[in-house]
C-alpha cells in the first residue's frame, strides 16, 4: 500500500474564517477555492432555486469593482467557476502564482461587499439564464426529468432535499431583489465560510495575504444546522413519460448520510454492482442476457441523508418488467450473500488509485483544495481524508453486505418508469403516472 | 492595516515555468515513441495514437474506426472482455478511447509501480486483440441502440447534422459512432481488416509520462512495444486531411424538426482553416475574443446581456484538413430568431466594422498565455499535449514558443484573420428545434429552409 496524503495547515480567522493551506511547488500556479456552507438545502418550498440563482449573482460583481467578476480575473490568466447542490456552495479560481493578490481581493469583495453590484437589470438577467439552464440540463434532456420525480418522492414536501438545487420555475420566476440581499445577510460571510489555498504559494505568506483580504470582514451569524427526516414505508411506484425511444426504470433508496456509517459501504457496493464489464449488474443485464444498453449504480451522498440510485435501460423490445426482476434477483444475491473476496480486492486496489489520482490537481472541482474544504465543511477537520481512505479500507465483506441488507429494502423504495410519451404500458405494472416540470 | 478597494491589485510578471522536455526514440519495428518524466505523484499514462479516426471509414462503412477501436477492450490471447476489465480494475487504471477525425487514441493511466504491467496490458489489447464474431454482435448492437437513443439527445443531433451539412460526402462528413446503415453492413471481418492496416507500429506513436525517467521508460517500451511486428506488404491509405471538401456555395438555413422542445439548439458556421496554418496563433485570439472564453462577444451578448441562453461559445473543431468553424448555443424557443442574429452581426462585425479593441486584445491574449502552465500539472495531461504534437506534426519545442507567439498577435492580425477565415456569405445555420415556433420568424430571415431528419 502507497502512503497517500494531503499535508496542510489550518488557522482561523478572528472572524470564524477556516483558511486551510497546503503547499505543492510543481507548476506555478495557486487554487483559491471557498466553500459557503449554504445550498438549496436552505431553501424553503416556494423559494426553491435560490441558493443557485445566487450562485450566478456572485459572477456579476462587487462593490469596489462592480463590471463584472470575469474580466480582471481572465485577463490575470484565471479558470474559475463555482457550483451549488443541496449542501454547498462553492467557488474557485486557478491562477499563476503572480495573481493570488488579485484572486483573494476579488473573493474578499464579493464576500463582504457584494449587495451594491446586484442592480435589478441583473439580477433579472440572471434569473432568466438560470430559466435557461434549466432547459437546456433538465427540460431539454432525455431522462432530464426523472431525478427530481425521484426526490419529489423519496422525502416529504417539507423537507429540503424534496427539490433539486435548480428549483421549480415558477419559483425562479416569482424570486425578488429583496431576497437577494436576507438571503446574502443570511450566509454569506466568514463564520460560514472555509477558504483554501494550494499550490504554489509559501503556508506563512498564504496566512498573511488570509488575514490581509478577509480580516476586515465582519463574521456574520453562524447558520443554525438544518435538519430534516423522511422515510418511505412502502414501495412506491411512478412512471413518468419522456421524449426518449427506450424504456428505463430507476429506483432509490434513502441510504447512510455522508460520513455515516455504511456510506463508504455503499459507495463500494454501486461499484461492484455496476462499475465496468465485471460488475454484477453489467455482466448479466448487458452483457449475459442483453435486456440492458446500460446500467447504473449510485451512492448518492449528502450532508442530510443519501439516497442509493439504479438505473437500467431497455434494450429495443425488452420489458423493464424483466429488468426489474433480474436487478432484484442481483441485489437479493449480494444481500445473501455479500460481495466475493475477489471483488473485495479489486475494489482495494481501485481505492488506492482513486485517492492518489485525487491528489494530482491542485484546483478546480474536486482538487486538492476542493477536498479541503469538503472535509472541513462538512467533518471539520481538513485531515479527514486520511480517515475518509480508512473507512473504504476498513470495509470488510461483512460490513458492505450487512449495508446493502440494511438499505435496499424492496418494500421501501422508489421505482421509476420512464416511458416514450403515449406508451404507458411500458411501465412497471401498478405504477402511478406522474407529472414534473 | 486596511485592504486598499479602489482599484484590484496589479498582477506581477508571469512566473518562470520549464515546460516538460520530450525526449524521442524511434524502435526497430519504426514505432515513434516520446516521453516525459512527470514526478509529482507516482502515476504514469501510457498512450497509444494509432493513424485512422473516423475520417478513415471508408465510404458506406462509416463507424468502422470507432467500432474497431471498441472491440480493443473486448478479449486479448486466452482473456476475454470480461477478464480484460478485471485486469485494468485490478491495476485501479483508467483506461480511454478516444476516435478522432484523424487518429484513434488509448491511453492508460495506472500507479507508477504498475507500469509494466499496465503497459504490457495495453499493448496485449491495441497489438494483438481477439476481436471475436460473438463480441463484435454484442458491441455492434449496443452501437446501434445508442445511435437510436441519440435522436433524443439535441446537441447530439445538431453535431450530426451539422458536419453532413459542412462536409457532405467528405470522410469528415459524419460522426465517429457512424450511420445506422452502415452498422448493419459491418462484419468482423471488416474490423479485423481494419486493425491489420492501420494498426501498425510505424505509422504509430507511443507517449510515456509519468513518475519514472527517460531510460526506465524507453527500456520498459522496448521490451514491451519491441515485438509489435510491422506488416511486410504497406499498405497506402489515403488521409481524409488530403482530401478537399466541396465548397458550399452560400449561406443557408437548415431545421431539424424537434416537437415542442423548450430550447433551440444552434449551430451557425463553415469549414475555415487547417490546424497546421501559420495564422493558428492569430486565430486562437481571434476565437478567444469572440466566443472562446466567458468574457467574450458571444457570451457577453447571448447570456450576460439578453439572457437567451446558458452559454453560447465559439471554437474551431480542429483535424489535419480543412475544420470547421462554429458558434454553438442552446437559446429558449422565443428567442431563437434574435439569437441567430445576434450571432450573425458579431461574427460579421470582428472582421471590419467592430474590429478588435485594445481592451479584448490584452484580455484574449492573457487568457490563453497567462494561465499555460495549469495544463502540464498531471501526467495525463502532459501526454494528451504530446500526443497533439504527433498528430498535427508540431515540434517538441511547440510548449516553450507558445506564449509568445500568441503573444506577438496584433490587433491588426485578429482583423486580417477574421476577414480571411470568416465569412458570412457562406455561413451555415442550423436549428435543431420547435419547427412551428421557430419556422415564421427565421424564414423572414434567412429564406426556406432546408429541413432535415434528426437520423441524417
């Protein structure tokens, strides 16, 4: 076994700020990566969209440099984006060693002065390029539709993840200027907030140019944790139609929070169920008795609650009655009998490599910077990634067949047809039609 | 001590950076083999780039290069597909393919300390795969299904039928996955055809990098690569690149009929330049500033002022023969006619009537040089830019002359460029979208339409 680690030192700031810095001198260039821990998870039903919606806001400028957030940052030679799902925020730039002054002024202006650049005319612009990006990955899209039908199902209407992160529509539509500046007020400032540097920049110099862009910045309120639970007590199924040409059937289950025990568990299980030509799933639906095109398996983990996720996809003229059925008879056998040692020591040797291919970029989603702050976010301690490689490590047999015993319940679950419009019959029998726009 | 927000903080000289050295051996058997040492994190890609992408099928095989390069995967010697996925598993490798208009690649990246065996794996499937009649039906008909299930998916079809309308009958004409017609005809034997013309060591390169130094590299792909036979009888393929695409003679509309669909998808362009031309620095500016990056005319104009779109974007699509040039967006329905000509005056205006600014010029040009070094932090990515080199024949020199040559690129260049290489008369537009809704407003525009099945 390699040793695999990510050094780093950690310090707050006065004001609650996590600023976490790791030192890696290859190519002269620096992440600046900062995570908001506030994502639609926040949101309430009617404001759905927001957390994302804002997420574009913070591209369009800040008080002391309102043209824009892009330029002055291209023009240094940045990448830089940002992403929002349930549970984050998160916001990067990559830029050559030369620019780290102007990367941290830039993310400490939005942080602490952002509200005077958000003019109605782009808060409004904005709100219709969200419209459009909704379209564009979920209206637009074949099976676009069929994980918010999914989620609208597993928890209740109350509870946040009910929702994805893009939001309803007619939420994004009914969303005011006002809501901007609570919602600003409400999470973002350095007592929700993680910054991490990595790259080419000296650690003590990295502290100093912390403390000398966000130090000024007024803490804020810490969030109170969110909390929420559901669970399903019977199978429910759904059928949905689609503009697609082959039938495919999902179906969920809630499964071990992030971090939880029998999260890494699952994880490894989505693998041998359907990751490659050797997974079990694969091998017999596409492979063996091809009534499959594809298969797919998915340990989808949140700060909340998970849910573990199986698609399969018709082959031309097969029932997903049939799919169905062969999926239950896979999952019945690992839940009898757990995963073989060979499939264990296929998976040991995956782990290895997939942590250490983690640790070749320094920026960017999920560069080492971005882990960083993941780990400190959500465990509160950036060294967690050595524990996070220990849990798959430690992940016997034993444990990975007395989860998938414990999750993949057939009588609480999901299950989801998606059927070409106008070929109901398709569905799995006894499932109830459904819209979602 | 107080932050100075007058004004963002000036950015210092651009730090030194020693871009990789390339070091090349050429095997007995004519095999052109370069690597890298890359120590960062004790990792290693191996990739194979073999001549003959998706421009090599030939006429009515169309998806042959791709298939071939798929059936790689599926059994080599006494391991079938089954097995060879347990064995890249087992290494914890990543293993891709990729078919080009030109070459097909595979690479293989694995932890530095499985690299003989990960190398000995990859050559065992590129040198000498099984390609057995009962793999073939089975990969052949999920190829087949994924074509169906691709006249779903918008920007899929748009690619499809934009390139038959750019390059016709061209062996760029077509995607890599083929045309439904030619899967059916496709044997195994036309496969095995293909692999024993194509795949050979001297028309083929072989890219290290990784954890490991130049000998230990060079002496692993000697005893590894050494053995690849080279066919005693050449056989002359002709390239794709050496044919020249009929010219299309005007500017044109094309539809692709998507009932109800909530966005439009576009594609609006022409076949403009060879990747080898001494302007590729001017036009990579010129891109830059139009639709190659968020801060551009396109972008600037489509999503940050109109709000019609996620993004819209501009780039070449480059190959060895004649590219293609194109702006691409996905724009809601309402907005499709205003969209297209929105992005017809911006890349009619760069050529005289809103020349490039000083403003754009410094931006485009530090966007593309500023940040250069970021793509050699993984070994992966130093391979891929090697294997770049090889294709378009671009000397080992070709990382260091980079910055400056983009930044020798004048505000006069980008101008002579766009006037040269761009030209509105012969633009191609095309709509993959709600035909009702959009039909009215873009006749008015651009006259009939030509209307074409998402199946091509």
């Amino acid at each position: 076994m390699t040793s695999i680690g990510l050094p780093f030192t950690k310090h707050t700031l006065a004001n609650g700020l996590d600023v976490i810095v790791h030192e890696s001198r290859q190519v002269p260039i620096v992440a600046v990566n900062i995570w908001y821990h506030v994502g639609s998870k926040n949101e309430r039903p009617g404001r759905t969209g927001f957390a994302h919606l804002f997420e574009h806001l913070m591209f369009e400028g800040s008080a002391h440099h309102p043209a824009g957030y892009f330029p002055p940052l291209q023009q240094a030679g940045a990448l830089l984006n940002g992403s929002t799902n349930t549970d984050r925020t998160n916001y990067w730039e990559v830029v050559p060693t030369s620019a780290i002054d102007l990367a941290l002024w830039m993310e400490s202006d939005r942080m602490g002065y952002l509200l005077p650049a958000v003019t109605p005319e782009r808060f409004e612009t904005q709100r219709d390029v969200v419209l459009n990006e909704r379209r564009q990955n979920y209206e637009n899209r074949p099976y676009g539709m069929a994980l918010m039908a999914i989620t609208a199902a597993l928890y209740p209407p109350e509870h946040p993840y009910h929702w994805m992160t893009i939001g309803a529509a007619e939420d994004l539509r009914a969303m005011r200027l006002d809501d901007v500046h609570a919602f600003f007020r409400a999470y973002y400032h350095p007592a929700n907030a993680s910054l991490a540097l990595a790259g080419d920049i000296e650690t003590a110099r990295a502290f100093d140019l912390a403390e000398r862009y966000f130090g000024e910045l007024a803490a804020g309120p810490k969030p109170e944790p969110v909390t929420a639970s559901g669970t399903l007590t019977r199978e429910h199924r759904l059928l949905l139609e689609d503009r697609i040409e082959l039938p495919r059937v999902y179906m969920a289950w809630h499964s071990p929070a992030m971090f939880a025990d029998g999260d890494a568990e699952m994880d490894l299980l989505a693998d041998l169920l359907a990751n490659g030509k050797t997974s079990r799933l694969y091998r017999t639906l596409v492979y063996e008795r091809r009534i499959a095109v594809d298969v797919s398996a998915y340990q989808g983990s949140r700060e909340l609650a998970s849910y573990f996720l199986v698609a399969a996809t018709a082959a031309p003229g097969q029932s997903l009655t049939d799919i169905a059925s062969a999926i239950d008879a896979e999952l019945q056998i690992v839940i009898d009998k757990g995963p073989s040692p060979a499939e264990m020591q296929r998976a040991a040797a995956q782990i290895e490599a997939h942590f250490l291919y983690r640790l070749q970029t320094v920026g960017g989603f999920g560069g080492k910077s971005d882990q960083l702050n993941a780990y400190n976010t959500y465990c509160g301690d950036p060294a967690y990634f050595s524990r996070d490689i220990a849990r798959y490590r430690q992940a016997t047999e034993e444990r990975v067949q007395a989860a998938a015993a414990r999750v993949l319940r057939f009588d609480a679950r999901v299950v989801l047809s998606v059927v070409p419009h106008g070929r109901d019959a398709l569905g799995l029998a006894g499932s109830e039609r459904i819209a979602v726009s | 001590m107080g932050v100075d927000r007058s004004r963002p903080p000036e950015v210092g000289a651009d730090p030194a950076f020693r871009f990789p050295d390339i070091v090349r051996h050429t095997l007995s058997n004519g095999l052109d083999l370069r690597t890298v040492e890359h120590r960062a994190v004790p990792v290693v890609t191996i990739v194979v780039q073999v001549e003959g992408g998706s421009g090599a099928d030939p006429a009515r095989q169309e998806g042959l290069a791709a298939i071939a390069a798929d059936m790689v995967d599926e059994g080599t010697g006494s391991l079938s597909a089954i097995d060879v996925s347990d064995a890249i598993a087992r290494l914890g490798a990543e293993y891709d393919v990729d078919v080009g208009p030109d070459v097909t690649t595979f690479s293989l990246t694995t932890l530095a300390r499985f690299a003989e065996r990960g190398m000995s794996l990859l050559a065992d499937l590129v040198i000498r795969p099984s390609l057995r009649d009962g793999d073939f039906q089975r990969v052949r008909q999920l190829r087949l299904d994924r074509l169906r299930q691709l006249k779903d998916v918008a920007p899929a079809v748009a690619e499809r039928a934009f390139l038959r309308l750019l390059y016709g009958e061209h062996p760029y004409g077509h995607l890599a996955i083929g045309t439904d017609a030619a899967l059916r005809e496709l044997g195994v034997d036309d496969v095995a055809g293909f692999h024993r013309g194509r795949f050979v060591p001297a028309q083929s390169t072989l890219i290290v990098a990784g954890d490991m130094t130049h000998e230990e590299m060079r002496a692993l792909a000697e005893r590894v690569f050494g053995g690849w036979e080279d066919h005693a009888v050449p056989v002359a393929w002709g390239r794709a690149s050496e044919i020249e695409p009929a010219p299309n003679a005007g500017a044109r509309l094309a539809i692709v009929p998507r009932e109800g669909a909530a966005q439009s998808e576009l594609r609006i362009g022409h076949l403009s330049s060879r990747r080898n031309t001494p302007d590729y620095p001017a036009l990579l500016v010129m891109n830059s500033v139009l639709g190659g990056q968020f801060v551009s005319r396109v972008n600037l104009k489509l999503r940050e002022e109109k709000g019609f779109t996620y993004g819209a974007r501009t780039g070449f699509d480059w190959r060895r023969g004649l590219a293609p040039f194109s702006l691409s967006a996905s724009v809601h329905t309402a907005a499709t006619a205003e969209a297209v000509q929105d992005a017809h005056a911006e890349l009619e205006g760069l050529r005289g009537s809103r020349p490039v600014i000083s403003t754009e010029l410094v931006l485009a040009k530090a966007s593309l040089t500023r940040g250069y070094p970021r793509n050699f932090e993984t070994a992966g990515q130093v391979a891929r830019g090697v294997a770049q080199l090889a294709l378009y024949g671009l000397p080992d020199t070709y990382f260091q002359e980079f910055v400056p040559k983009v930044n020798a690129v004048a505000g006069d260049d980008v101008t002579r460029v766009a006037a040269a290489y761009l030209d509105p008369s012969r633009l191609t537009t095309l709509v993959v979208g709600d035909h009702p809704a959009v039909i009215d407003s873009l006749r008015r525009l651009f006259g009939d339409p030509v209307l074409m099945s998402p199946e091509v």
